[in-house]
C-alpha cells in the first residue's frame, strides 16, 4: 500500500485515523490484485492517498463477516448496544478536529463546515443508541377465546449502506448508528473521492468496541461493488444516498431479493418569499440555502420564487450577500465556500449557466476575483429565468441560484411543485394563513419556515415523489431496520389455571 500522504498524516494529532485499506471482520485488507485509486484534494489537485480496488469475492467476505456477526450482536441487550454507540460517539467528540481536517482535505469544504458535520454526525450515534432502547412492541386485544396477542421488533438482517462524498460523515452516522442500535450488521460502500472519513469511523467504531463483522467498510468500483450487495440475498436492507437515477438503478437490482429500500434522492428544493417580508432578511436567508456545501446539498436551495413587488429588491439585496461569500481552500479560515469535487461537477455548473443565459436570462456574478484552481466555481445568480430553463428543472449542485417571481400564494404552490423531486422546500413569510396554505399545498416531505437550518437527529429526514423512499433520523429512523413479529399465544386460559 502506498505511503501515508506527508500533508494529510502531519495535519493529524492521530496519525492511525488515516487509513489507506478496506475494513473487513475487524482487518485492515488491502486489494488481494493489488489495484488502487487516488485520492486528491479537490483545492488542489494533491494526491491524498490511495484506497484499494477490491474483488468481488472481497466484497463477498465483508458479507460473510456480517453474516458470522449477526447472531451475536443481536444477541446482546438493547442497553449493551447503546453502550457502545456512547463510547463511539464520545470518541468522535474527542477527535473532532481530525474527523473535520479528513474531511476538509478529500471533500473541500470549508473546515467549519466540516467541524459542524462532525457534531451533526455524531449527534445521530448519541440520539440512536437511546432510540434502541425504546423499540417497544405491542400487546393487542385478543379477538379470540384463550390466546394472547401481540407484536416485537426485530433486527431485519445485515443492512448495506451506500454513501455519497458530500457528507461523508453524517450520511454514515444516520445509517449505521440505526441499523447497530436495531441489532443490524453493517457493510458501508463509502464515495470513493471522500473513503478517508468513513474508515476514520471505523477505526474509532474498532475502538469503542463495535465486535469483529459487525461493521466492515468495502472499496471498489461503484457500479461492480453495489451490483453485488443488491444480489446478495443475505443482504436484508439497503439504504443509499445519491442521485435519483442510480436511485433506481439500485431498486431494480435489488428487486431479485425483495430487500427493504430506504433511499434519500435528488432534490430541487424551492425557496418562497412572501411579499411581508424584508428583502434584505430573506436574500441573506436565500444566500445561506443556496450556497451551504458550495451548493452541492440535496437541501440547498435551488429554484427562488420571490414575490413580484419585491422581486427586484431582492435581487440586489442577494448579489451584495453573495459577493460576500469568500471563496477560497477550505481550509483557509475565513472562507466560506470550497471547490467543487471535481471537473465534472465544474462543467454541470457551467453548462447550467451557459443553457440559462443562451436563452434570455441575466448573469449576475460575485465580485470576488475567482480563485484559482480547476474546480473552483465562483457563486453566480441568474434573474430572467423560466420553467425550460436547465436552472429551472435539474438540480445543479452548484452555487448556482435562480430567481424567479410569482404573483400568488397558488402560483407560487404551483410554481414549487412544479418537478418530479420533492425533499425540502423553504418559506420564508410571517403571515402565519400564508405559512400554513403554503406548508400544506408544498408536495415535499421536508419544509421550513423561516429557518434555513431544519435537520438533526429527532428529524424524521426524507422526501416523496423521486426523492426517494423512509425516512432516516427521528423515532422512526430505526424502523428501517426492524421487522415486526406478530406472535400469538393459544391455551393462555387453561395455563393462567393450572
């Protein structure tokens, strides 16, 4: 395996969070062919380190091990679990500040960002490993003569938990600490360009005491690895974060074995100012949903919808707030946004901008000198736009906003719903029979009112429509990991007799 990165390892106060190998039944594997991948920092282009290319019959053991595990770790008390979660969680807390300088360097976000993604991750383990203890069953009035009834909760298997790269930590946290909680093993198929945070999580998952199986972390190449966790039938449920469309590339081939899906998809989340509002309050808002990530959130704010005697306040209040966003490397104190994660995400970026401009609508750019570096993009906003428009129906991820104004509270309902995606809408208006036409006529499963801030653990996360399936977080986010056992006890008279 290829020597640890000078600059990675030397920024760490412990070096042995930065692992460069699959994590299988509590080993350290590397690529029994010998193949790797690189790893780079999106800020600069830097080679972090490499991650091993694994076979499939590699894949297949973490499997295995999963499978070996199983028996015992739902074995233990539901209180011996939450133990364990605690001593994890407290071990994120204790080496936060690596967590976030990992996650800076692979990902490119800003360090308070990802030092804020640490809490928010670990605060999933903490909230799961009570959770866990509250997975009550029910007793239920007998219809029949002599018998009692009633129901339990029990782990539905091993779980598969597929993961993206722009949160490479909580996505983790709020599958795996349900599914541990819940008495599930787990196998995690990190994003390749962000592997060093997950097996950071497993390195301090091997220290908190999490059993030999119970958690393994698979490399490999994306399409090859998730073929072979949806077919494995000793796989009962998958959980998976990422675009729609290999949203359902995994369904299908998941179908075979009738796993238990959840899925938290694409987005294309709109932002509706009332015409009560300040529009220097609600462009500062705007900026905030819009360029949080850098843009690359499934809840960042894609389409504006500004009410029109405010519209053009409001578009000079949002281009002073967002040339105020320092773009920058992200770890550089002070800047607020980072590079994308790659050329790619660049070129979607530009061709979003290219698409709206080309057909009418007005660029409107930071004042920033851009910086430079192939996968910075500079935030820009796009007034004039329609419904045609690649601004108006993809999901850019990307600091790119666009703005556009409505007459009516219907309008505006018919303007938001206006896509096949549906996770999280904000509305910002202090008029309390807006506020509430609004909630209820928006066909998301997340809104906000007046908050740019709306997760967190006791949030029951999820969308509708192609945004996906479940819900993760809350007191039900551990019910994608439990089945339901109905039992029923006959002869219960003669017993309670003799």
């Amino acid at each position: 395996m290829t020597a640890l990165s000078t600059t990675l390892s030397d920024r760490l106060q412990d070096p042995r969070l930065f692992r460069q190998y699959a994590y299988i039944n509590a080993r350290w594997t590397h690529a029994e062919n010998g193949r790797e991948e690189a790893v780079t920092d999106p800020a600069t282009g830097e080679v972090l380190g490499h991650i091993p290319v694994l076979e499939d019959a590699q894949v297949t053991a973490a499997v295995d091990a999963a499978d070996d595990a199983f028996a015992g770790w739902r074995a233990l008390r539901a209180d011996e679990r939450s133990e364990i979660l605690q001593a994890w969680y407290a071990l994120l807390q204790e080496h936060s500040e690596d967590l976030a300088t990992i996650m800076t360097l692979e990902q490119g976000k800003s360090i308070g960002d990802s030092r804020g993604e640490v809490q928010y991750g670990a605060s999933f383990i903490r909230w799961f490993a009570e959770e866990g203890k509250r997975t009550y069953g029910d007793t239920i009035p007998s219809h029949m003569p002599d018998a009692a009834l009633g129901s339990l909760k029990e782990p539905v298997g091993i779980a598969a938990l597929i993961t993206p790269w722009n949160f490479p930590l909580a996505m983790i946290t709020r599958k795996a600490a349900a599914a541990l909680a819940a008495g599930c093993p787990i196998v995690i198929k990190p994003s390749n360009e962000t592997p060093f945070t997950a097996l950071a999580l497993a390195e301090l998952g091997e220290r908190a005491g999490i059993p030999a199986g119970v958690l393994n972390v698979v490399l490999g190449e994306p399409p090859a690895v998730s073929k072979i966790l949806c077919a494995e039938p000793r796989i009962r449920a998958l959980s998976f974060t990422g675009s729609t469309r290999v949203g359902e590339l995994l369904m299908e081939q998941s179908a075979s074995t009738v796993k238990r899906l959840s899925m938290e998809l694409g987005g294309n989340a709109p932002f509706i100012v009332g015409p009560d509002m300040d529009p220097k309050e609600a462009a500062e808002a705007a900026v905030a949903a819009k360029y949080q990530t850098s843009g690359q959130d499934c809840l960042a704010a894609n389409r504006i919808l500004v009410h029109e005697s405010i519209h053009d306040a409001f578009v000079d209040a949002f281009r002073e707030s967002m040339s105020a966003q320092t773009v920058g490397n992200g770890l550089t104190d002070g800047v607020d946004l980072g590079p994308l994660i790659h050329d790619k995400a660049v070129e979607k970026a530009q061709s979003i901008v290219d698409d709206a401009v080309s057909a009418g609508a007005t660029l409107h750019e930071s004042t920033q000198t851009p910086v430079a570096g192939e996968n910075f993009f500079m935030p820009v906003l796009l007034t004039g736009i329609t419904r045609d428009m690649k601004v108006w129906r993809e999901e850019s991820f990307a600091p790119v906003a666009g703005v556009l104004p409505y007459s009516n509270d219907d309008e505006a309902i018919e303007l938001a719903n206006d896509t096949e995606y549906g996770l999280a809408s904000y509305v910002y208006t202090h008029d309390m029979r807006r506020i509430w036409k609004l909630m209820r006529g928006l066909e998301f499963g997340l809104v906000s009112v007046n908050s740019v801030k709306m997760t967190g653990a006791p949030v029951p996360f999820g969308g509708v429509k192609e945004s996906g399936l479940g819900r993760e977080g809350g007191s039900t986010g551990i019910e994608e990991y439990l089945e339901t056992k109905f039992f029923c006890l006959g002869g219960m008279a003669s017993a309670s007799g003799s």
